[in-house]
C-alpha cells in the first residue's frame, strides 16, 4: 500500500508533527486526514503528502458565526 505522510498545520502554517500512514488509496489518505485534524485540536488544516508530490489538504469547517 502506498505510504501518505500527514501534516497538521497551526494556522501560521507551521507544523509541529507528522504521521506517516499507508492508504489504499488518495481517498483513502483525504479520509485519514479528516481523523488526523480531529486528533490535532491546535491544527487548521492537514496537509497530505505521498513522497515529493502534494495529495491535498483538507482543512476545518469555518463557524458561520
């Protein structure tokens, strides 16, 4: 399976940690990406990488308030 790399981005853009996980699939990684933001509260955003090529990013739902 292929190996995604997931980035949790503060919204300065930085990033503070990473985890490496195997996914059938880019569908599969944007799933995992949704669990990896819920599990990093400070995080805006997780960006996805698969070796030197950008997948994606999918970030938080902004509050309509």
């Amino acid at each position: 399976m292929p190996l995604f790399t997931f980035y949790p981005c503060r919204p300065d853009g930085s990033s503070a940690a990473f985890e490496t996980i195997e996914c059938r699939d880019e569908a599969h990684a944007l799933v995992r990406a949704r669990q990896v933001l819920d599990d990093h509260m400070s995080a805006v955003e997780v960006v996805i990488w698969q070796g030197e090529r950008q997948v994606g990013a999918v970030g938080r739902v902004a509050d309509p308030a």
